[in-house]
C-alpha cells in the first residue's frame, strides 16, 4: 500500500466518510485504535512476541490522561503527554521481569499484569472512579499565542492524525535502523543472534517499553475523544482486539494494523446495529482470515495486485 496513497485517504477522510455513511468520530477512533495496535506490532509482527497486555499500558494512559485534567492543570497537550510517560515508565518497570519468559509465557504473564492493573482500577473508587469510571474531566482548547483552537469534531480528528502521524514516523524510523533490524532479528532466530553476543533480553525489554509508551498516547487520546474512562479500557479482552486488529490486517505490513483497526471498527460499527452478537461474526471473520489468508488483508490485497 503506497504511502502516499494512505496519507491521502487519512487527510481527507472527514470529507468523504459522511458520503459513506460515516462520521468524523468514527475515523478518529480508527487511528486511536490502530496507533495502539502499531505499539502493540513492534512486538508481535515485529519480535514475535504476543502480548496480551496492551490494554492494560492503553487503559493506564487515559486514566492518567483523565487525572492530569481533573487534578493537575487543563491542558490537552500536558494530559497526552502524562498519559503516554506514565505507560512508559510502568512498561519499562515491567519489561525486565516479562521478558524473561517467550511463548505462551510471556503472553500469560502479560495478562497477568493488565489484570492485576484492571482490578487495581476497579477497586480504587475514590481515585477511579471504580466500575462506573472516571468522569468530569473534558479535552481543552489548543492555544497558540493569541489563537484558541477548540477541540471539536473534525479539529481533534487532526488532532489525533498529528499523533498518528509522529507515531508512524516513529516506527518507520526505528524499523529501517540497526535497533529494528535487531527487533527482527528476534523473530527470526534468537539464539542465533545470542551468538552474536547480543542480548535479546534488553531488545525486546526496549520493544516492550516503546509498546507501552505507544498504547499510553493512544489510550490518553482516547479518552479524550470520549471524555470519559472505564476499567474495560484495560481488561485483556481489549488486547485481544488489538491483536485480532493487527493479524487481520497484516501483522508483518507496516500499515497491517491500520487496516486491521478500520475493519474491526467499521464492522463493529455495522453489525451492532443489526445484532448483539456481532462478536460472533467478527470472530468468523477473524477465523477465517487466519486459516486462508495468514498474510492479513493487506498481504491478501498485495497478492492480488502482483498476479
């Protein structure tokens, strides 16, 4: 997929999504969700490490996002900024004992982690919110010197496409360096690389961490996008999302997650206005993605455009 080609549909979609059918909302939850589920690629597509904790670093930046507003001072860019440090640093805490496990193990003890932050948040109610979430802060107008740019509608669309854009430069940049190599080379053979005298360890413990620092931007946007944060922003069932967003769209293609993010969006949005069981026909979708085209939709498409 060129990027020029996606960059255009990105800067234009306020403009033709409502001749689709949808909204502005719907494209700015599409980027939140796929800059999260890009985070969460550096490890999966990237390493090979499955992770089921993305949630937990996604849900702990709109909290700490929601707080900052609430008890700190009323600044947007100050909120995106703690939401995204506060991830980090709690992902670089936790990397050292995570990545001491692969497989099964590291994706177990990754649930473990953002279960034990999701309880934490459930039953901290006079600092949470507890089950019914945390209420009554609200996204702030941008200031630039003597001009205010309300955060409304199609302004925090680009708002969230400006952070998008940093986190893809980001990636982008870290991929086509010696460190993202590296990343790859995990994947591909571990202990091939230990030889090297390489310490694998220490480079996931970094992916880990970027991970994290990625979720936390996206989950501080996120609640701002909705004014609002709930506890299932963290459960596991969330980073099980995240990872069905990037095997659907491609979790080896840069712009996999992207796209994963927009079809889970966009038949989320779809099939739940039919049914309460649109799970169900994702999770089919889901299946059978899987099992004929394990290149994603994106890898799927880029076949096609080869024959």
């Amino acid at each position: 997929m060129p990027h020029v080609f996606v960059w255009l549909i990105l800067l234009t979609a306020p403009a033709w999504m409502p001749l689709l059918g949808g909204y502005t909302l719907l494209a700015t939850r599409v980027l939140v969700l796929a800059m999260a589920a890009m985070g969460l690629n550096l490890l999966l597509g990237t390493t090979g490490a499955l992770s089921f904790g993305q949630a937990a670093f996604f849900g702990l930046g709109g909290y700490a996002a929601g707080e900052t507003l609430l008890h700190l001072a009323p600044s947007t860019p100050l909120a995106l900024l703690i939401g995204m440090l506060t991830s980090g640093v709690i992902a670089a805490v936790l990397g050292p004992i995570a990545v001491r496990l692969r497989g099964i193990y590291f994706a177990m003890i990754t649930i473990a982690f953002g279960q034990a932050f999701f309880f934490i948040v459930v039953n901290w109610n006079s600092f949470t919110g507890g089950e019914d979430g945390l209420l009554g802060f609200n996204r702030q107008p941008l200031h630039f010197d003597t001009m205010t740019i309300p955060l409304h509608g199609v302004n925090y669309y680009y708002l969230a496409l400006f952070c998008f854009a940093l986190v893809a430069a980001f990636i982008a940049a870290l991929l086509r360096s010696p460190l993202g190599h590296a990343f790859v080379a995990i994947r591909e053979n571990e202990r091939r690389l230990q030889f090297f005298g390489v310490r694998a360890g220490t480079l996931l413990w970094i992916a880990f961490t970027i991970s994290g620092l990625i979720a936390g931007l996206a989950g501080s946007l996120y609640a701002l996008l909705n004014n609002f944060i709930s506890p299932s922003s963290l459960h596991w069932t969330l980073s099980g999302d995240f990872v069905m967003m990037c095997v659907l769209g491609g979790m080896r293609s840069f712009w996999g997650p992207l796209l994963g993010a927009a079809i889970y969006v966009v038949a989320e949005n779809t099939l739940s206005s039919y049914t309460d069981n649109w799970m169900s026909f994702l999770g089919l979708i889901f299946i059978l993605i899987v099992l004929f085209f394990p290149k994603g939709v994106l890898g799927l498409l880029r076949a096609r455009v080869k024959a």
